[in-house]
C-alpha cells in the first residue's frame, strides 16, 4: 500500500525507512476523489457482507441512499472554496 503525502521531505523520510509513497501537492483534490471512490465501494461491500447470493438490481439501486452525505462533501468543499457562499 502506497502513503500519499503532501511534503516531499516526509515522503523521503518514509521512503528510507523502506514504506512506498507518493508525493501529491494537491492533496484535497486527491482526498476527494479518493472518497469518491472508496466511499461507494465499501458500502457495497458491508451491503453485501454475510450474503449468499449475487448481487441484485435492488442492491445496485441502494446507492441513492448515500446521495445525501456525498452532497454534505461537495458543500463542505464549495466552502472551503469560497468562505463566503451560502451553505
């Protein structure tokens, strides 16, 4: 597993002590796309834990579920943005 960071110097401390990692200046545009990737994937993943079927078109569709908390990261974003937009 790679280690993502934002300081170069860091990243070469780890990379002696032999971990693998990345240099990303851009570390929240990195972080959300991350999320947005990994949020979805493992909610599927806990749905589907324990079951013993395929996965079916019900399940698929259960995404509209986690729309609302992908939304509170897009408005948290849009602030940190720009401080002074509306909510």
């Amino acid at each position: 597993m790679v280690t993502t960071l934002d300081s170069a110097a860091v990243a070469e401390i780890l990379r002696a002590a032999g971990l693998p990692t990345e240099v990303e200046p851009d570390t929240t545009a990195y972080l959300r796309s991350h999320a947005a990737f990994v949020v979805p994937t493992m909610v599927a993943a806990q749905w589907m834990w324990g079951r013993t079927h395929a996965v079916r078109w019900s399940d698929a569709t259960r995404r509209v579920e986690i729309r609302p908390g992908h939304a509170n990261v897009r408005r948290r974003v849009r602030r940190q943005r720009h401080p002074r937009a509306r909510p």
